[in-house]
C-alpha cells in the first residue's frame, strides 16, 4: 500500500489515502502500454527532446501516470524550461512522485518515478523558478492529460474508502466523548473558530487541528508556511439532540466571512481557507443546501467560496494551541479577532448559547 493523494467523485483533489500498489508481469504492462510508454515507464527510456505530445500543451488540468492514473502535476505548475521536455517546478501533491539516485550512463541524477507503479517519469534538476527553485522534467510519454472540467473522470476508488472510513472513526470518537456527532469545519485562525463553537448548547468538545494534508506536515509550524495543503480546523462534538449540524452551518456561516479566499482578515494562506470537511453524503448534501439558501437570499455581498472537502483525517493540533482564547484572554490578537466572533455569535444566536 502507498498514501497518496487521489480525486474523488467530485473532482476533488484529496488525501493522503491508502491505496494498493500495481504491480503487473512485463507481459501484462505490454499489454497495456504503447510500446513508447513501455520503453519509458517500465525501461526508464527517454523520447527525444521537442517531440512530445505534451510539451506544448497549455490547457488547464491535470497530469496522471500513463500507467496507473496516478495524479502527479497539474497545469498551474507547468513552465516553459526550453529543455524540450515538459517541465513542472513541484509535484500536484507530497508523496505521489518518489525521488531516487540515478547513476546510469556515467551521471549522477534524481530519477523521477510514480509512487503507485514505480513507474520512470524522468529526472529533477534545480535549476527550476521559484517557488521551489526545481525543474521536474518528464518525457510526454509517460503522462496522460484531463481537462479541468473532467476531473471526475479521475474519481479513484480510494477516495471513497477513505471518507467512510474516516466518517466511521470520527462517530467512533464521538462516541467516545459523550456527543453522538462529529462536525469539522475550517473558517480561519483555529483559536478563534474554536472559542465561537465552544459556548454552544450541545457541544461537549472543540479541538483544534489540522485537515486536508499529510500526516508528516500536520504540525504548526508546517501548516503556517501554507504548502501543505491543511487548513487550521476544529472538531465539534456535539448532541444532534440539543443542537443541529444546520444550526452548526448557521453559526459556521455567521462566525467568519465566506467570501474571503484563502483568507480571514489580515491572515491570508490556503490554511486559513473556508472550508467544510464533511464525514459523508449527508453533511455534504445539508452543506450544499446551506450554501444555496445562502447565496439565493443573497446574505453576502460576494460570492461564498467555501470549499466542500470530504474529511479523509483529522490531526489534533499541539497542545498549547488547545483552548488558546481561554486561556490567553488578554493577548491582542485574541481581543481583536476572537472575542470579536464569539460576541457575533452571542447576538446572531442567543438561543443556542450555554449558560454559564
């Protein structure tokens, strides 16, 4: 098994998930190969420079292995290098291309390879742009292209164990803390999220955390540089008996600004995104609904872009980070941001508030 990322049904980039190597005969990778992607993938071959079908492919989408329909790079990281050769300056996502030492034909290179099928992609240089400063640099061959408004054609059949799985965990831990639900949801900065949801009727426990990247980046420092592709969430324990995931969506939508991209406020990065992380088709459909009544009663001034993700893992976050506005009442930021959305909470919704 390797963990990757993989796309849903939706057209969803998610991940890391579990997903089963493909290992196959050489007579079964000729049988389903072209005989140039054989001599690519399977026989580390190189096509000649300025011939591939990809090079000058400049269509919005995303990049799979020829061999096993693996995501490796979307079009948003593609530049020109001049080399010949398509050439991208990072993967889609950590983990799905793998890196080794080269040394055949008297070099020293970083062989490029699938992480599902192992298969050869090409070679990393670095003498890429910025941001990584790298130059993937892959033989057309070994690639397969999907326009951006198809990208559920790639829905992998990992995407879908996962989410169950992970909507069957997160009852189990609700059951554990005393509620019989779990909500996770991403509306910026998680000490203050975290103390909006906390005075509710109904909720046991607020957690903070992280949702939507890697296991090996799931920490704070990781998480602020903005690549890894979590968001700072919180996970709601709660009594659907006392309190509903809709009214959760209406003191969500009330307690941050979702019109804000990657942002809230003065912070700005895709860990600061709007974003629900659904535990299955049920949240995702009630979710949706929300969002529509919202957008058709015209609530907002701009358009909601709060993103729909189906919760694959949450990663607690560190332990100072736990109860922070409480503990930290006085800190300014926790003056100016937090205390601000609990109070806005307290006026939208007195009813559903604790009382102390």
């Amino acid at each position: 098994m390797v963990r990757v990322h993989v796309f849903d049904r939706e057209g969803n980039l998610v991940g890391p998930v579990e997903s089963p190597k493909v290992e196959l005969t050489e007579a079964q990778w000729r049988e389903r190969l072209t005989p140039q992607q054989f001599m690519i993938l399977r026989s580390a071959g190189t096509e000649r420079p300025f011939c591939g079908t990809l090079l000058d492919n400049k269509k919005q989408g995303v990049y799979t292995c020829a061999g096993c329909g693996l995501p490796l790079f979307a079009s948003a990281n593609k530049f020109n290098s001049g080399t010949g050769w398509p050439s991208f300056f990072q993967p889609i996502a950590p983990g799905n291309v793998l890196e080794r030492r080269d040394t055949s034909h008297g070099m020293v290179r970083d062989e490029i390879n699938c992480a599902r099928c192992d298969g050869h992609l090409g070679h990393v240089f670095n003498d890429g742009p910025r941001p990584t400063g790298l130059r993937f640099c892959l033989n057309s061959e070994s690639l397969e292209f999907t326009p951006e408004e198809e990208l559920a054609k790639l829905a992998d059949p990992a995407a879908a164990s996962a989410a169950a799985t992970a909507a069957q965990s997160a009852r189990g831990k609700a059951g554990e803390t005393g509620a019989s639900a779990i909500a996770v949801f991403a509306g910026g900065c998680f000490w203050c999220t975290e103390a909006a949801f906390e005075q509710l009727k109904g909720v046991s426990d607020v957690t903070s955390g992280y949702a939507g990247g890697m296991p090996d980046t799931a920490n704070y420092q990781r998480v602020c540089s903005g690549d890894t592709g979590h968001a700072e969430v919180i996970r709601i324990s709660y009594d659907p008996a006392v309190i509903s995931y809709e009214q959760l969506l209406d003191v969500f939508f009330d307690a941050h600004d979702p019109t804000q991209l990657n942002r809230q406020g003065n912070d700005i990065g895709t860990q600061y995104r709007s974003a629900i992380f659904y535990l299955d088709d049920a949240q995702k459909q009630e979710a949706e609904r929300k969002i529509q009544q919202l957008t058709s009663a015209k609530k907002f001034g701009r358009p909601i872009v709060t993103k729909l993700e189906p919760l694959v893992e949450f990663y607690a976050a560190e332990a100072y980070h736990q109860d922070y506005a409480r503990h930290h009442p006085e800190q300014p930021y926790i003056q100016h941001h937090a205390i601000q959305q609990v109070c806005r909470v307290r006026e939208k919704h007195p009813g559903l508030i604790q009382q102390s």
